[in-house]
C-alpha cells in the first residue's frame, strides 16, 4: 500500500497526528474538504498544557509571530465575587495563547506538511471503505469532481463531532450527557484586557479575552432551554448578557464590532470507543464535551501525541497495535475524566463549591492560582475539589479572621451552585 495511514480531517486533531506520524517516517495521506488557512466555528483559547505541545513540536513561535498575544492572567467572577490569578504554571511555565483557528490550522496543516506528510486540500471524504467489518480505505472527490479512492491498514478520523468515519464504524458511544448549552461569539476592536475575564450570572457566562491582530473576542454560553428565544435577537440578546457585567459591557459599548456573531448550538457530551480493526479515532470525533472549560483543542494535541505513539508501538512491534490502541483509549479516558465531570458541571450553571468556595479563596493566592490551575489543567481535578481539600480551604479561611465579610446570599440571583461541602458554621462567627 502506498500509504501507512490516511486521516481524514486536518485541523487541531488530524494535522498534529499526521505531523506526528511523518516525524516517525511513516507515509501519511492527510484530507480534508477545507482549504486552509480557514475559520470553523469554535473559539480558540488554548491552555498552557497544549501551548506545552506547540512548544515541543517547534511551532509555539509561529503563534506567537502571527501577531497573537500571550495570556497570562486570569479574573473569574461569580456573581460578583472576583478572584484574580495567574493562568501561568511552573510546571508548564508557558502563557496561554488564543490564536485564530484561521491562523492555528494553517500552522498546524504546514507542520504536518513539513514533516512529509502528504495534504490534500478540497478534498472531501463521501465513504469509507470496507472489507467485511475492517475499514481498508476512503473514498472521496476533489474540487474539480473526480473520484479517488486511497488503502491504508488505518483509516483516522479527525473529522470532527459528526465524524462520517464514527457514523460508519458504528463507533460504541459511552458516558454520554446531553447538550447542555449554546454559545454565541464575536471580535472587537479596542477593548483593552488584562488577561482572560470570565463571569458567572445567572443563566449566563460570559468571556472575553485578547486574540490576533489586537482584537478581542466575547463569548456567551447560555443554558440550552435559552437558545430558541436568544436566537431571535442574537445581538440584542448578546448585549443584554454581557451588560450582567457593566465593567465589560462599558469596554464594548466604546469599541467597534469587527465581525459577524458566529453561534454554536447542540453541544453534545460523549467518548466513543477510539478504534477497532483498521479504523481509529482522535479530537472531537472520538471525545466531545461542552465548549466551557475550551478544552478542545489541548485534548486534541493530546490525543494526537496518544494515537501517534500507539500505532508506533503497534508498527514498530512494540506492542500488539489492537494492545496499543486500547492503550491509547485508557491514557485518554484517565487524562481527561476529571475535566470531563468539571465541564459538565460548568456547562450546566453548577459551580463545584460555589460562591463559599470563591470567598474562601479571596486573599490566598497559592490555592486561587491552584483553583484557576483545575480549568486550565495543570491542578488535579479530584483532589483540589475533593471534600477534604475544600473543608481544608474553607477552613484556612475561617482562621484567617472575623473580620473577612461572608459571601453575600441572594437566592433570586443566585445561580444553581453545588457545595460539597454543606457545613456554614464558621460563616457565622463573622
Ligand atoms: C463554540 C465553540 C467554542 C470552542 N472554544 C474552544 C476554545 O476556546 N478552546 C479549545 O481548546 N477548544 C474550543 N472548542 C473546541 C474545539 O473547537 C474542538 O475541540 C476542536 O476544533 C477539535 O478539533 P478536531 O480537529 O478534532 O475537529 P475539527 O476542528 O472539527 O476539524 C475537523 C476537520 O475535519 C474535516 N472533515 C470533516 N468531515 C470530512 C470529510 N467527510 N471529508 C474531508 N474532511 C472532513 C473538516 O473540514 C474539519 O476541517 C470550541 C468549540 C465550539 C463549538
């Protein structure tokens, strides 16, 4: 066969594992029905552990040369209680960056080029070929209609949610949770920023953060039962949602709209079963979850480093490949179960430990940092909201003094908190 694997989709998840597996000399056919660089709808906020990736792979400088700032800081306000932090980590020690997906996938598709694997662009895959149950290959036209078929022992899908190669396979589905939300989005021109802003108010999260060429981008998640009616008015609604934070609102009022809002509906949460003979999955066509947490593009580069590996292993006889990929499907799972369960909850307006957690927090700065740490995912999930940890937490605060005013309690604006931890007593000593 001419090629050991074909993937199909080239953007955050395809591109990197073609690159990946180039690097490691194999013959790779790359496809996809966009040309690049283009936009898809998806914002583009990019965690420290998959600016780690792009530092590795060598193309962290090309993101940063493509005129996009680096993020450092970090402000999340619940319902008007604000902590502040930095998204920087020792570990990672590397900013945040928020590249275009214009300008992320073209970097990302010319690695891939570069590392010798072969792109085809405007092309677009109908079928996937089979032998009995095994995929053995694809077929698809290109922009000028002819038909073309390509064999490969692996058949990647990198293409997206609705992936054709998982609706073929019939991949098995697990952990599925419905959609909890929509979210709207645009750019603006001469807001000024200090890092990433993100505020909770009730049926609604708000974000705005620094993206290429000095623009800003404002995002809004609202909760699924909302959709239909936002969608009538989508600016005026849009306006309405951020003027729950007067602060950014006034920024926007005196900046200038620079594109069109892009929406994002029926975001659904689920894994799929990664592979099966001749076929595997990476990115969003084989773990999806809520945009909330933008976790999307660092698990893809993940993943990508999982399945490349694993089918080195399998190839290089390492590793029986079938062993390798369920491997790949464990490493996976276990990378991103804790995040899994956070961005269900977020997407969901349920905030583990909420307003109780946010106030105990306020003037520690090590286990705020560590706080913020848990959604850009250098602080573990499990353990910094295990009850123990938020007991511990809340009962620093306590010591701290008398003096420190207790989270305000309004239930009519309050939105739907869990707090693991159920005992308020030390909030009555204030
Ligand atoms: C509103 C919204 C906001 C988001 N914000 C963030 C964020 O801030 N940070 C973050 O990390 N993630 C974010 N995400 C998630 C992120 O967009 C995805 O996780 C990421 O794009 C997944 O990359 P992928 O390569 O798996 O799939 P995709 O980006 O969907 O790419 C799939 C590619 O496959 C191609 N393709 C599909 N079918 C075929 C076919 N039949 N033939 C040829 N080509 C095909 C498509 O053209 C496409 O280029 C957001 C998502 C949404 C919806």
């Amino acid at each position: 066969m001419k090629y050991d694997a074909i993937i199909v989709g080239a953007r955050a998840a395809g591109s990197p594992t073609a690159m990946l597996l180039a690097h490691k000399g194999y013959r790779v056919l790359l496809v996809d029905k966009a040309h690049f660089p283009s936009d898809t709808v998806s914002t583009h906020y990019i965690h420290q552990p998959g600016v780690a990736r792009l530092v590795s792979w060598g193309l962290l400088g090309k993101v940063a040369d493509s005129n996009c700032p680096p993020i450092s800081k970090a402000t999340l306000d619940i319902d008007s209680t604000v902590i502040k932090g930095s998204s920087t980590t020792e570990e990672f020690g590397e900013d945040a960056y928020s590249p275009r997906r214009r300008v992320l996938d073209k970097i990302l598709a010319d690695g891939a080029l570069e590392a010798g694997a072969e792109l085809r662009e405007g092309f677009s895959v109908d079928q996937i070929l089979m032998d009995g149950e095994r995929v053995i290959g694809i077929r698809g036209f290109t922009r000028n209609g002819s038909v073309v078929k390509e064999f490969a022992p692996v058949v990647i899908g990198a293409d997206g949610v609705r992936s054709l190669v998982a609706r073929t396979v019939r991949a098995r589905t697990y952990d599925a949770k419905r959609s909890f939300s929509c979210s709207y989005y645009s750019y603006w021109s001469g807001i000024a920023m200090e890092g990433a802003e993100v505020y909770v108010r009730p049926r609604r999260i708000v974000a705005a953060w620094p993206t290429n060429d000095d623009l800003v981008i404002v995002f809004v998640e609202l909760p699924r039962d909302d959709c239909e009616e936002f969608r009538v008015d989508i600016e005026g609604n849009f306006l309405k949602a951020i003027q729950q934070v007067p602060g950014l609102a006034a920024r926007v009022s005196l900046a200038r709209r620079e594109e069109r809002f892009y929406a994002a509906a029926d975001l659904p949460n689920f894994f799929r079963r990664p592979f099966e003979p001749g076929w595997a999955l990476v990115g969003d066509a084989g773990y999806h979850r809520d945009p909330v947490t933008a976790q999307g593009i660092t698990d893809a580069f993940r993943d990508a480093e999982l399945l490349s590996a694993a089918i080195n292993n399998g190839y290089s006889g390492t590793q029986p490949l079938e062993f390798a990929l369920a491997d790949y499907e464990r490493q996976r799972n276990q990378a991103v179960k804790g995040m899994y369960w956070l961005t269900c909850r977020l997407a969901a307006h349920r905030i583990p430990g909420g307003r109780l957690l946010l106030w105990a927090l306020k003037g520690d700065q090590a286990e705020t940092n560590r706080f913020i740490g848990t959604v850009v995912g250098t602080s573990s999930i499990s353990e910094f909201f295990s009850p123990i940890n938020l007991l511990r937490i809340i009962g620093k605060r306590c010591l701290r003094g008398k003096s420190s005013s207790r989270p305000a309690h309004d239930p009519s604006t309050k939105p739907k908190f869990t707090t693991p931890v159920q005992s308020r007593n030390c909030l009555h000593r204030t």
